[in-house]
C-alpha cells in the first residue's frame, strides 16, 4: 500500500498546454497596489516560449519550456490559487505575475503574457480546476477519518409531533366518482346515453321484433279478420256485448234529452 500510495504521489499530470507565451522583467513593486503591465517593456520580451501546467498531488507547477527543445527555462510552483504564486495585473486579462524557484531557495517574480485572450483564460481555468478538485479531496478525507461528526439527518417523529393531512380534495374527488350515473339499458340489453343536461330523454328504440312495455295495445273492432300480427300481441279483456253492439247510444241519448227540453221551454215566448 505505501508503494502504490508513493507511486500516486509521484504521477504528475498535465493541465494545460499554450505554444506561445512571453516573460517580461517586472520592476519592484514601490507600493501594495497592484502589477501594471503597462510599465513593462512588452515590445521587448525576455524570453519566448511555451507554458505548461502539471499537477503532483495537490502541487501545481507552472512550467516555461523552450518550444523546440523542452528544456526547462524556469518553474513556479504553486501551493494556492489565487495566492502570491500567481497574480493577475490591474490593466490587463493577458498578463501574470508569477513567483519563479529554482529548487536553492532562491525566488524571482517574472511577468507572463499571453498572445491571445483564450490562451490567458484557459491558464486561469486550469488553476482554479485543480484547487477546486483538491478541497474536495480534502474534505472527503476529513469526513473518512471522522464518519460520525457530520449532523446526522433524523426523520423520525419526535415526541407529541403530529402531522396534519389536508384530504378535502380527495373527498371531492371520491364524491364526483360516486355521483356518476349508469347509464340506463335499453330494451335486449342495449345501452342507451345519457340525455343532456336540462332536456327530456326520448323514447327507447325498441329492437325489431319487440313491443316497448308502456303502449297500448290496439282493440280489435268488430268484423276484422284476426292475422297472426294479432295473434302476437296479448289480448284485453273482451267489453261487454251490449256496449260494442249499441255504438250510436250516446249520440242518441243526447239528441233526445235535447228535443225534450225544446218540448219544455215550448210555453215561453221568445223575444
């Protein structure tokens, strides 16, 4: 385990690779403001090269290698971001300050300029990345040596805690489920719709072949042949023979009660 731990240590990674960088002479610093590059030569630069960025553990370094060769020109290393490694001028997003070693104890501050703004972004992005990823690195060793000290997330009931359930809209929805109508069968089992809301229904369409219940049935008058259509229909009680025979009585009933009373009135005189 230490020989792989020792191993991990020693893989460094790259970060970001630019082809075209410039260093510049910085002059001291008179005060606590901030680095101008306007006070640089930038039409006269020190050196020309390539930067590379490599990581070893939780160390960045910042690498100036010639662009043909790969020799080593300077390296900054640095341990925090943003920090006195690596500082960003006031006048300008191409230019960094950057604190050289080289490897005696003895430290230079140098100026580093990019040629094209993406170039100085991405040397930017790739530093923060890293931090990032080792503060988390940092924290989840901190949560494995100590498991049990984080607040622990208790979902239980605590003593005389109740929990109010609000169930009116389940109520109306069970109502409006329970108020529904079926929908009525017809006659030979069909099934009829709904009439609308405010009109009558209509009559059922009874099936060829079948009589709704409701209609009455036709009387036979004397003197009609009996067919089988009659025959399949029930029959009414048959009416007395008195009543089917005397078929003008009460036209007759009342044609004489009304001459009898002209009889009576035939004393008075009509004015």
């Amino acid at each position: 385990m230490a020989a792989m731990a020792a191993e991990e240590e020693e893989y460094e990674a790259v970060l970001c690779v630019k082809p075209a960088v410039h260093v510049y002479r910085v002059p001291p610093r008179a005060s606590n403001r901030g680095y101008r590059a306007a006070e640089w030569q930038l039409d006269q630069p020190a050196w020309s090269g390539r930067l590379r960025i490599t990581a070893k553990g939780k160390i960045a370094f910042i690498k100036l290698e010639d662009k043909t060769s790969g020799e080593l020109f300077a390296q900054a290393p640095v341990e925090q971001f943003p920090g006195i490694a690596v500082e960003s001028v006031t006048d300008s997003s191409r230019y960094f300050v950057i604190r050289i070693e080289d490897g005696n104890g003895r430290r230079a501050f140098i100026g580093v300029g990019f040629v094209d703004r993406g170039d100085a972004f991405d040397f930017n992005v790739a530093l923060q990345d890293h931090f990032k990823w080792v503060r988390q690195q940092s924290e989840l060793a901190k949560q494995a040596e100590n498991p049990h000290q984080g607040p622990k997330l208790d979902l239980g009931f605590k003593e005389g805690q109740t929990i109010k359930l609000n169930i009116a809209n389940m109520k109306k929805k069970e109502g409006a489920t329970g108020n529904t109508r079926p929908r009525p069968a017809g006659p030979g089992g069909l099934s009829l719709l709904p009439p609308p809301p405010g009109g009558k229904s209509s009559a059922p369409v009874c099936p060829s072949g079948e009589r709704p219940p409701s209609l009455s049935v036709p009387a036979q008058l004397p003197g009609t042949p009996i067919t089988d259509s009659l025959l399949s229909w029930p029959q009414p009680a048959a009416a007395p023979s008195a009543a089917a025979a005397d078929v003008w009585g009460d036209f007759a009933k009342a044609s004489g009660s009304a001459s009898n009373q002209t009889q009576a009135n035939a004393g008075w005189v009509q004015f």
